[in-house]
C-alpha cells in the first residue's frame, strides 16, 4: 500500500500492482480537473480476500483520521465488489475501474453514488499522460490493461477486462515525456503485457515495441518489463533481451506451480518444463538476468508431492525474487469451488516457499559481492542493480543517477557498496 501526495486536500491510497500505482498518478489529474479539493481515494486490489479485507480497514482508518474527507473507492475490488464497499457508510461514493480515469466520476455534485459499469463492454486503453512519479527514478508507463485469459483462480479479468493494447505512437509519447521530466528508467506494465499488440493492426508483438522504444528514445537509459507470461515471450523479445544492453536483466514471471496437474488445474498455459526451458534459454542468451516469480502455495488438491514440486522449480529455473501468495479463494472463480487445502497447511505451505525463495535470494546477492556494477539511485542512501538487486550505499547520489559501485558484502536481502565512484551513463554497467 503507498499513498501519494496530491493537490492540498486530496490523498490517494494505491493497494496492488504496478499498474495501479501508475494510474493512481494518472488519477491524480482528473480529481483536480473535476475541481475535487477534499477527499481520499482508494484504488483498491482484488487479488486476494487480504487484499480486499486490508481495504476495507484502512477506510475505516481513513475515516477515523479524516472525518470530514469524503472517501472515494475505485480499482479492482470495487469493480468486482462494488456492493461491499457501498455498504460501508464510510464511503462517500465507488467507481468502477472503466470510470476512475474520467474527470466526471470525481464530480461529488453527482448524485450517483456508484458508478461501476460493464467492464467487459471497453474496447480501447489510451495512455495517460503523466508527467512521472515525483522525483523518483523508476517511472511505470502502461502499455496494456485486461485479460483475455481465464486462469481458475483468477477474479482480475473481471476486475479489468479483456485485453487492450495502448497504441505504439501513444506509448513512445509517453516514455519521452517521463524522460524529459528526468526519469532514468521506465518500466513497461499491465496485466498481461505478454498480449500486448494482438489487438492492433498488424498484431505486433511485445519484442516489436521493445525494439521501437529503444530506438526512438535513444536518451533513454535502461527499459525494464514488469511480470510476463514466459510461454508468450516472442522471439523479438528474446532478441532484445540478448542484444540491447539498455533492456534490462531482469524478468518477472507468472509461474504460479511448479507442477503438471496443479498447472492443467490452475489453467495455466504452460508446464513445468516449458518454465525450465525459457529460463535456461532466457539465461543462455543473457548470463546475467535474474528471473522473478510469482508462485501460490496451498492450491486446492495440491498433495504434498505437488507442493514439493513448486519448491524445487525454484532451483530449477534458478529464481532469485519469489512473489509467494497464499492461496486464497475468490468467490466467483472455479479454483473456489474446487476441494479446499486445510488453512493451517495452505499458511505452512507459504512459509516454506518463502523461506526456499528467501534462501535462494540470498544465493543470488551473494554472486554479486566482489563486482563493481552500476547502480540506479532511487533514493539518497539506496539504488538498484539491472538486475533489481537491491543496494544500500554511502556517499553522495541523487534520484536518477546511476553510479559506478563495488559491492563489497551481502546480508542475505540486500547488497551493500562502497562510496560512489562517479556518475555514469550506462544504462547497465
């Protein structure tokens, strides 16, 4: 959860994913255009029941802290549940995730107090013009908004949509306005960026957009990509990933199981082999990427074989990040009808896959410790490798450098590096 600082009077509190931390700063514009001076919105998250349980609690908190404050709730949850939120008498008015970039739905002179439409029924995602996130580094851009897929524990298709690509043209305007406001890197993001382009003319492929940005936003220094799915990645992706030094090391993957039958049961498009085979390919053609992963513990009918599976794909596929979710029912998918795992086992499960994924963490910081690299400073104190490595420094850096360091040791979560060397312009050192 983070809260931004908006126009006197108006705070927005973001639960989720990279995307909506993007559109909560697109969110930002609209509110002030409508002529909103007083409120708190919260762009909610539906992955989970804690997700949706922690935003109801901090509304009440929000309340509590800001009585006077009108309380707008938008995003996910209230696009898939709009009816629990406007039960809650805290909350002043719920807003669909069609219309929560639309200056209109900020306009609390409308009597509507719920504003939540078909979400299947949109057809187009537009950029939203940002001018970047503050002064930090990392800026996300939205290429991509929805789901044509239908994983069985899923509710986010029904909290987005279908796919919707943003138009190349759209997306080239948008990096080169963030960049000329100082961000140093930009990070491609959506629900399924994997998909993105099947909706355009021609079909172009997510390497294809890859490819135009890097040579028509020469200035830009290093292009990240947010969570994909591996079975998708096209060859143009792989391309840019072993030949363009300014596309980053670093991928995030929607594996969630490392098993066979827990995959066909989760719907998933790939087996466990697939997800070897592209890791050990992804890491031929770029020996220094670092592989994220999303992965759930305690799936319905998963056995203790079945979970021991998911364990070892961390070694297998040689995953540094571990994303590790509880499984958690979502009333309305198919996974929630299927036979439940016993909650005190689903919550060990989890902990087990953390302490592998923390474990495994601290194998890949440690490969670091003795290189010199270059590290992007998102704040005074604390940066990033390419690969997302996490660094605490000494010494003088300012947002959106990136500094020449020698890492000298590891506490297992996060490097450490001398003073800095001097500014650089590489992009990945």
């Amino acid at each position: 959860m983070s809260a931004l600082a908006n126009t006197p009077g108006v705070e927005i509190v973001t639960f989720g994913c990279r995307l909506n931390a993007y559109e909560s700063e697109a969110m930002k514009g609209r509110a002030a255009e409508a002529g909103l001076t007083d409120a708190v919105i919260v762009n909610t998250c539906a992955v989970t029941n804690e997700a949706v349980r922690q935003a109801r609690q901090t509304i009440r908190k929000l309340k509590r802290e800001r009585p006077g404050a009108p309380i707008i709730v938008t995003g996910c949850a209230a696009q898939t549940e709009p009816g629990t939120f406007a039960a809650m008498p805290e909350v002043a008015r719920v807003i669909g995730n069609g219309e929560k970039l639309t200056a209109a739905a900020y306009d609390l002179g409308d009597v509507e107090r719920v504003r939540v439409n078909d979400i299947m029924e949109l057809r187009e995602t537009g950029a939203h013009l940002i001018d970047g996130f503050g002064d930090r580094a990392r800026v996300f851009v939205q290429v991509q908004n929805g789901c044509d897929h239908r994983c069985t524990f899923c509710i986010i298709p029904y909290g987005r949509g279908n796919s919707r690509s943003v138009g190349l043209g759209e997306v080239i305007a948008q990096i080169r306005r963030v960049v000329e406001n100082g961000a140093a890197e930009v990070v491609l993001t959506g629900v399924d960026i994997t998909s993105w382009g099947a909706d355009l003319p021609g079909a172009p492929k997510l390497g294809d957009l890859v490819a135009k940005i890097l040579k028509l936003v020469p200035e830009l220094k290093r292009l990240r990509i947010s969570s994909l799915d591996a079975v998708e990645a096209d060859a143009a992706l792989l391309r840019a990933l072993a030949e363009e030094e300014r596309l980053m090391p670093h991928l995030h993957l929607s594996l969630q199981a490392g098993d066979d039958m827990i995959l066909k049961r989760m719907k998933r498009r790939h087996l466990r082999a697939d997800a070897i085979r592209f890791c050990d390919e992804a890491r031929r053609l770029r020996p220094d990427i670092a592989f994220g992963a999303d992965l759930i513990a305690g799936f319905p009918t998963e056995t203790d074989a079945m979970f021991a599976n998911s364990v070892k794909l961390i070694e297998a596929c040689g995953l540094a990040y571990c994303h590790v979710f509880p499984f958690s029912p979502r009333k309305g998918t198919p996974a929630a009808r299927m036979p439940q795992l016993d909650g005190a086992l689903v919550k060990a499960r989890a902990a087990e896959l953390r302490a592998a994924g923390d474990a495994a963490l601290a194998r890949h910081l440690a490969g670091h410790v003795g290189r010199t690299a270059g590290v992007l400073v998102e704040k005074p104190g604390f940066g990033r490798l390419a690969d997302f490595a996490p660094v605490a420094f000494t010494g003088p850096g300012v947002a959106g450098d990136i500094l020449s360091m020698t890492i000298t040791t590891s506490n297992g979560r996060q490097l450490s590096a001398s003073p800095a060397l001097r500014p650089t312009d590489l992009a990945a050192a």
